[in-house]
C-alpha cells in the first residue's frame, strides 16, 4: 500500500503556499517575503539563497517572491521562472536551485531542470549566471 499522507514539511509548504496566494492578493511586498525567508534560513543554505538572489537581482529582470515559502523568482507573466529550496527544509543533504517550465532552458530532448548545490564558487556562479540568462531568454 503507498503511503498517500503528506508529511509535516510538505504539509507546511502547503500552508505557506496557501498563504502566499492570500497575501499576494492582498497587495503583499512580495520581494520583502523573499528577504525574509532568506534571513529565515542559517548556514549553508542562507548563504546560497542570499548568492542565488544576488545573481537574480544583477543578471535578470525577474522579481522576486516566495513560493511554498522558499525564495522563488518570476517573469513579467508572475510565473516561476527559477527558486531556492533549502537542504534543511525537507532535511537533505543538499539545497536545489531548480527551472520551472517558464524557463527557456530547452536543449534537445533532455535537460536538467534542477540542481544540487552545496557551495557556489565563483565558477559555479559563472555557470549559474549562464543558466539564469538563458531562463530568462
């Protein structure tokens, strides 16, 4: 029998979904959630959330927000283009920065739309600013 219960983590990223969408109607300062959430985090994963929003901030024109309560950033249509999830959140051993379909990252039949990350050197960086530009098209 699969277990179809969420557990506690997922059912908070719902909760915070949830309340994202009511704030967001509400007229929130969505980049101010995404700030937020960020200082929220510690270590590792709040380094990589603060780079990763630097990068975005510099290299796109995305906007920032927060998406089932981790740092996410969307195109002019509000659509996910690209987001932050923290190791910590679901209690693994390495955060992600993944690309929503919105993201023009197409190459071929396969292509990866996720990405582990554990340190964003100046390389990684370089490379993730490749990626972000793509995304954005």
């Amino acid at each position: 029998m699969v277990n179809t219960t969420f557990n506690k983590e997922e059912k908070t990223a719902m909760r915070a979904a949830a309340a994202e969408a009511k704030a967001a109607k509400a007229g929130a300062d969505l980049e101010a959630a995404c700030l937020t959430a960020i200082a929220d985090m510690t270590g590792t994963d709040q380094e990589l959330a603060q780079t990763l929003h630097s990068l975005v901030q510099e290299h796109t024109s995305l906007g920032a927000k927060t998406w089932y309560g981790m740092p996410a950033y969307t195109n002019a249509d509000g659509k996910v283009v690209v987001f932050f999830q923290a190791a910590a959140k679901f209690k693994v051993r390495y955060a992600t920065i993944g690309f929503q379909p919105d993201a023009q990252l197409d190459d071929g039949n396969l292509w990866p739309n996720a990405y582990a990350v554990t340190k964003l050197k100046a390389a990684d960086q370089k490379k993730l600013v490749a990626l972000l530009t793509k995304a954005v098209g």
